[in-house]
C-alpha cells in the first residue's frame, strides 16, 4: 500500500508557506517550520500511548488557532477515545478554524469508538496536518477524502518518516500480516554467542554486563514478544522477562511481553522457567510444535504446566516455518517480536529474510571458538545477503549495543 508523501498544500505564499484562513476570515501564513514544530509536540504526546494501545496504533494530536495551541491529546489505550476527540475534550474556546496536526490518518469508520473525521468536522476545522496515511483498509485514504470532500484543507506527509517510524510495527503488522522483528543477540567481538562447553546445569552464561543486560531486558518490554528456540530454553533455562529494578516491587505497572518457544518436537521440560508465571500482564507461553501423532501427548504435559500449545505442519525432522509461526503470532494482535536466538533460531529467520531490524550486544572478550551468532541452515549468499542501514552504536559500560534496520532483502 503506497504510504507516500501526498502534496496537497495549495495557495503557497511567495516565503514558500501556506495562505489559510481563520475563523473570523483573516489571513495568516502556516509556515513548514510551524507545522513541523506542532507536529513534533503531537509526536510527542502520541509516545505516552506505548503498548496501551496496542493493537491500536500509537496517535498525538494537537489543535492550533493563530499561532496558540488551544487542545492537545493522544490515543490512550485501546478502546478509548483516538487523540482527535480526546484532545478536543480539553480544547480551550471554540475549536472553529483551528489547524488540527495528527500523526497518522483520521479514521472515517465506525468502530469500538466514532470516525474521528466527524469530530473534525462537527468542530469546525479549517484545516488538517496529517503525518502519514493509514495503511489500515478501513481507513487508507478514506479519511483524508472525507474531509477534503467537506471542504477541509488537507496536508499529508509533515514529518513523515518520523510519524512511519512510530508506528513501524502496526503498518508491518497490517500490510503484512506478521510481527515486526528485531533480532537480538550479545555476543564476543570474534561473534559467538557462547563457548558451546558442556554444563552441570541449565543456567545462563553472562558475556554482557549488568547495564547491557538492563537494556536487553528494556527491548523486552518494547516488544510485544520475545521468542527463542528449544535449544535455548534447555541450555539456560531462560525467565525471558523484565526484570529491571522496579518490576518486582511495582509488578501491575510492568509490560511484560508474551513470551514465544519454537520447539518443533515439544521436548522442553514443563518445569521450565519460561513457562511459569511472568507477572504484569505477559500471559500464557506460547509454544509452538510440530503436529505428529506423539505431539499430543507432549502437548497436554505442558499445557497443564501453564503453556498455550499451537501445532503446525512441521517439516521431516521437526523443524517450522517461522513463517508460520509470525502468522499465528499476528492472529493474535502481537505486532513486534524479540527473536533472542539460539543460533538455529536466528538463522531460520535470517534465512527466510524475516528480519527487520537488528539489536546486537557486543562484549569486549574473544572466545576463539564457541557457538556462532547464526548456525544450521543453508544460509544466504553474499549476493543474497540481508544489507543493514547505517548502525547506531551506544555504550553501555565495558559493551556496546550496535543496532540497525534491514533496508535490503
């Protein structure tokens, strides 16, 4: 679905801004600086919404009159009001002849809440900023007609890239119907992952330290998901949680995100970690296997253990298609995913080009040998190689966290 720019501003003044109207008739000049500038507070405000308004996308808007902000509000949580009417709940005067600056497409249909596209109107309106169209069907386009067929002037595409990245993980999640994935992994400078040595027990080897394994831990709460593979789950037994300070003494306020196993043959124990209660608000496991006559069996042991089991069609030796698995995480209104590894994990996604953006914790040791970032699948060429725009590089005590989005597949 085309999400580009769509240049309707019309009656440019000589200084490259807009001749608008007031209420009252009066002439004023809407400058693209301004716009930028209320686009930004309404950016700002659209942050606050967080995962609250998941499968909702994350809206701010902001109503301006002669220079002033005179309402401002955002998309609270799902089911409320969207940022429009709620922040026309709070304008101060008449909203008549305002400029409303929305991050994303008013809606024109009826849904848990009215179109926002009739509060518009009904409050007069003279003109909408909109950052980045809707991709969502019902919407996509349908309300930037509405209002222009209402004789509102309409201008899409103020801060664009910024209003697209809030919600990056709602338009992957709505045009194609899958989680957004972020594929994160600590590893050695020489890239491995772990030294691969037998251990006396199930138990995680930290390469990280603690500020690194805060921020590993944040990413889990920034996503919707986290996702890792049988082979992690019995080597280290992982909580796959949020555990920073504060998630225990305040648990209710912690969003803690829903917790995901591919183990195609169901062979993790059921006492394992990742399985028992995570507290917040995290959910059942979801353990994904694949359908066999001996799958049942395995499958009612660790529901009784708390897991939600899902069976797919797996391949000879087990194995799923992570394709598969994002489509069914999608059916249930998970938009962005963690996928922690292990190193056959990360490469089936790697391999299937379902990679979108990359989080790689780097520890200053050299290990020599060990268990690579990604291992065990048929991989991709040079030619064929997922490329990665440019890197931000962050600090994090003795390591560093690279991260970078997939810009070529």
């Amino acid at each position: 679905m085309s999400r580009n720019r769509v240049p309707e501003a019309s009656g440019r003044g000589s200084r490259g801004g807009a001749r608008r109207a007031t209420a009252d008739g009066r002439a004023t000049l809407a400058t693209p600086e301004a716009d930028a500038r209320f686009m930004r507070r309404a950016l700002a405000l659209a942050r606050r919404g967080g995962l609250a308004t998941r499968p909702n996308p994350k809206v701010g808007a902001v109503f301006v009159r002669d220079g002033r902000i005179i309402a401002e509000g955002y998309h609270r949580r799902a089911g409320g009001p969207h940022a429009e009417v709620d922040a026309l709940a709070r304008v101060d005067g008449p909203a008549a002849g305002a400029t409303a600056y929305v991050t994303l497409e008013p809606c024109s249909h009826t849904g848990r809440t009215p179109p926002c596209t009739k509060a518009l109107l009904d409050a007069g309106v003279a003109r909408v900023v909109v950052g980045v169209r809707d991709p969502n069907p019902l919407v996509d386009g349908r309300g930037l007609a509405a209002l222009r067929r209402a004789g509102v002037t309409v201008d899409v595409g103020c801060l664009e890239d910024e209003c697209r990245e809030l919600n990056r993980a709602f338009f992957v999640w709505i045009r194609d119907r899958r989680p957004l994935v972020t594929l994160k992994a600590a590893a050695s400078w020489d890239g491995f992952i772990a030294d691969g040595r037998p251990r006396e027990r199930a138990a995680p080897v930290w390469l990280t330290g603690p500020a690194a394994r805060g921020a590993a831990h944040a990413l889990r709460s920034a996503h919707d998901a986290v996702l890792v593979g049988a082979g992690t789950v019995r080597a280290d037994d992982p909580q796959l949680t949020d555990r920073r300070p504060g998630t225990r003494t305040q648990p209710h306020r912690v969003v803690q995100p829903r917790r995901v196993v591919i183990d195609g043959r169901l062979g993790i124990s059921p006492a394992a970690a990742a399985l028992r209660p995570a507290g917040g608000n995290g959910g059942m496991t979801l353990v994904f296997g694949a359908a066999s006559a001996a799958a049942e069996s395995r499958a009612r042991a660790l529901r009784a253990a708390g897991a939600d089991v899902v069976l797919l069609d797996g391949g000879s030796d087990g194995r799923l298609d992570v394709a598969a698995v994002l489509a069914e995480l999608a059916k249930r209104e998970l938009q962005s995913v963690l996928v922690e590894g292990g190193a056959a994990t990360h490469a089936a996604f790697i391999e299937a080009g379902l990679v979108d953006r990359v989080a790689l914790f780097l520890a200053p040791r050299l290990l020599g040998a060990g268990i690579p970032i990604a291992r065990d699948g048929s991989g991709r060429s040079v030619a064929d190689s997922l490329r990665l725009g440019p890197p931000t590089v962050r600090r994090l005590g003795d390591d560093l966290l690279l991260e970078a989005d997939v810009v070529g597949r």
